[in-house]
C-alpha cells in the first residue's frame, strides 16, 4: 500500500466536513484534536495531508459530540 493512498488532501478533507478550504485552516487553527498535517516527501510542501485514518477518527469523533472544542467555522 503506497505512502498516499494512506492519506487524504485538505481538498478531500473539505469534501467530506462540508467546508471550504479557509474554514478547513480555522477548524485546524481552533481545535487542538484535529489531525495534524503529514510531510511527505516528494510532495509539494504547500499541500497539506492528512493520515487518513486520525482524520476519519477526529471526524467520528465530531459527528458524536465528544471532542473537547467544538469547531466554529
């Protein structure tokens, strides 16, 4: 299984919560729970990444009300 398909990009990420990218970066900024990015190498240092698996985690966690900051976009 390769390195990627381990991973998600903000632009999946906003895809799957719904948001836009600006509201992705204060969600990122607000909640101290919330994935922090990969560095992978070879990829561009801009595009941010995210394991798959704690951001599928952070996000059950969401939909269930049990993370200790409830983002505001």
């Amino acid at each position: 299984m390769s390195e990627l398909s381990l991973a998600i990009t903000s632009k999946e990420a906003c895809k799957m919560l719904g948001v836009s990218n600006a509201t992705l970066w204060r969600i990122r900024r607000r909640d101290p729970s919330f994935p922090a990015p990969l560095t992978l190498g070879g990829i561009v240092p801009r595009t941010h990444m995210y394991d798959r698996k704690a951001f599928e985690e952070w996000y059950h966690r969401q939909a269930r009300g049990l993370s200790s900051t409830v983002p505001k976009a």
